[in-house]
C-alpha cells in the first residue's frame, strides 16, 4: 500500500485483510521492515485493530 501495510490472513475457508498505516505501525513498535520480510512472527488482533508478535 501507499502509506501503509495490509496484512492479509486467514479467516474460515477465505483470506481477509487488515490494513495498516506507517503511523499505526509505529505506535504499536512494529518494525515494517520486519514486518514484511517475516510475516509468519506477527498475529493480527482483529477485534483491536493491532498486530502483536508471536512468542
């Protein structure tokens, strides 16, 4: 995205997306960069609008 990040994930049978701007990933200390080259580490909180790393 222009400004920001979508994260795409699986929801039932289909795939659903939450998108995320730089702004948003900052507040929550998420390193886009990171992000992007290790997706598989983070979980989208649908019900909070956030992305939490995997322990």
């Amino acid at each position: 995205m222009e400004n920001g990040i979508a994260v795409y994930y699986k929801a039932g049978s289909g795939e659903k997306f939450e998108s995320f701007n730089y702004s948003e990933l900052i507040d929550m200390k998420i390193n886009a960069l990171d992000l992007l080259q290790d997706p598989k580490s983070y979980a989208v909180d649908t019900e909070k609008h956030r992305l939490v790393m995997k322990k």
